[in-house]
C-alpha cells in the first residue's frame, strides 16, 4: 500500500466478542474510519492448537491489510496471546509494507489491572490458549528475578522474548516490593455459550468456575476478563459473586484500557496518525452468519444502533 494514502483502521477478533472492544475505541476515537472482522465461522479460537491461530489471525491481519487498513488491532486475548508477537517480529519485517502496525489488548489491560487493586491479588479468567500461553503472567512479572521467589531458575526456561520466561504454574509472583499475585482460570465452556447466544444457560458453569478461581485465591480483589466475550454477560458474572459471597470484587473489562491505550499510541506515533482515514465510517465483516451477527452485535455495541454485516469468505 502507498505510504501516502489513508485508511482505516482494523479491529480483529474470532467472533462478537471485540465489538466490546470496538465499542469503546470508537467512542475514545470517533473520528477515524474502522473495519471490523469477525472470523465467527472458525470461532472461538480458545482450544485450538497455536499454529491454527496463529494462520487464522495472520490471514486475517493481511485481508485487513489488503482492504487498506495500515494498523490492525487484535481485539481477542486468544489472537494476541499466541500470534501477536510471531506476526509483529516474523511477518511484518518481510511483508510489502513493513510500516504497517498490530497492536492487542494483553499490555493495555495489565497497565491498567495493577493500579485497581487493593489487594495486590488479581484473578484472571479466560481461554485455555490465553490462559496457558501465560502472556498476563508474563507481562506482569517481566523481571525474571521473580524466579528466585518462585524456586525456579530461569536458565532452564527458553525466553518468550527478551526478559520474558515461561512458567508453567497458573499462579505467579511478580518480583517488586509490593507484588501482585495473579491467579488463572481457564473457561473452556463460556465462549462458545456466549457465540450460540445461550448467556442465560450459562449460570451453574459460571458459578463454578468463579468459585474454582477463588478457592484457589480467595484474596483475589480484581478479576481480569481476559477474553473480549465476557462483557456481554458482566451482569450474570456480578449476580454470581454475589452468590459467592464476594460482591466486592472489581471486574475489569478492556474496552477502556485498549481504548486509551490507542488514542495515546497516536499521539506517540504521528507517522501512523497521518495514515488513517477520518470520515467516522464503520463497516462490518463476518466469516459466519451475517444475521446472527448483527442480532449479537447490536446488543454488544449497545446504546441502539443497528449494525449492517457484509459476509467474508477465505
């Protein structure tokens, strides 16, 4: 693509869930144009292996390209946890343009999640790929001198990236005099309920896996919504609290963190922010049913409008 030309900017997620996330970027920047894909005939990518998601969301990434956009935003954990980091050092580099840029929601949230919490104990829950990818651990605990606290020796671990070690415990202590501990629950089950529209099924699987999370932390003061489904049934994960006995707890979802996190990427990047197009147009693009699509959609974008899908196929 010409350096010179504008275009709009790409939001990626496997199904509906990113629409929280779109949501609030368009709200935080409402001027610029936006695609949005939504790749829900291959959805949800939570249990597949990371090559398959890694394919899935470079393909994606350069359909985006190809249709203009000169920044993509993953707004799925799982896309971001297993092929944001392989398409921004592999791809990118040897791709037709290599100015072009992709961003995901894993950074914005954990800098935002650290100053919620009263506790220092955090929960996450999410999709077994983001969950055993350990991407939240990692980019919480990113001085390996944690290890010391942990009895591992960070020597026998091959780097993710520089600085960063893989850990195969769900729970990790972050090396700071004031660490956060971070406590993981994989939910296998929540996504594809969610895509299938059965959110008013899902009570007794919600109920035990918060209370599987909070056995095993029952400090946990702030749970991270770690997959961009959640925030269509906050209100069901509240009531269960509740229940629980823990209504005290803070949810945090990530519209407003990759929201904010992106307005000052902006700021930080002219060369990018003079590339996008600023006529405040959205459209919308599936790989699956187009009118369950925009019966979803419209309820995660909310405040009554009325979205309009077009079909993509691979």
């Amino acid at each position: 693509m010409n350096q010179k030309q504008s275009g709009p900017i790409g939001i990626f997620d496997s199904g509906f869930g990113g629409l929280s996330i779109f949501r609030e970027i368009r709200h935080v920047l409402p001027e610029y144009d936006y695609i949005y894909l939504g790749d829900n005939a291959r959805a949800p990518y939570g249990d597949l292996p990371y090559d398959k998601v890694y394919h899935f969301t470079r393909q994606a990434v350069f359909r985006m390209f190809d249709m203009g956009c000169p920044l993509v935003i993953l707004a799925c954990n799982t896309a971001s946890a297993r092929a944001l980091r392989t398409i921004q050092r592999k791809d990118l580099p040897v791709c037709d343009d290599p100015t072009r840029r992709v961003l995901g929601v894993i950074r914005p949230t954990v800098e935002r999640v650290e100053h919620l919490t009263y506790s220092r104990h955090i929960g996450l829950i999410g999709t077994i790929a983001t969950v055993s990818s350990h991407s939240y651990d990692l980019e919480i605990a990113k001085d390996p001198a944690y290890f010391a606290q942990a009895g591992v020796d960070p020597s026998t671990l091959a780097p993710a990236e520089p600085s960063f070690y893989v850990h195969e415990n769900s729970k990790i202590v972050a090396s700071n005099p004031n660490p956060v501990i971070l406590t993981s629950r994989a939910c296998p089950d929540w996504v594809p309920m969610i895509e299938a529209g059965k959110m008013k099924e899902m009570h007794g699987i919600v109920k035990n896996d918060l209370a599987e999370l909070l056995d095993q932390d029952p400090e946990i003061d702030t749970i991270i919504l770690g997959c961009t489904h959640y925030p269509l049934i906050t209100s069901l994960i509240q009531t269960v609290l509740q229940e629980l006995d823990h209504p005290e707890i803070i949810l945090m979802p990530q519209g407003k963190p990759v929201a904010y996190s992106l307005k000052d990427y902006l700021v930080r990047h002219p060369e990018m922010k003079i590339r996008l197009s600023t006529e405040g147009s959205a459209k919308y693009l599936t790989s699956g049913d187009t009118v369950k699509f925009e019966e979803l959609g419209s309820q995660l974008i909310g405040k009554g409008v009325k979205i309009h899908a077009e079909k993509l196929t691979w």
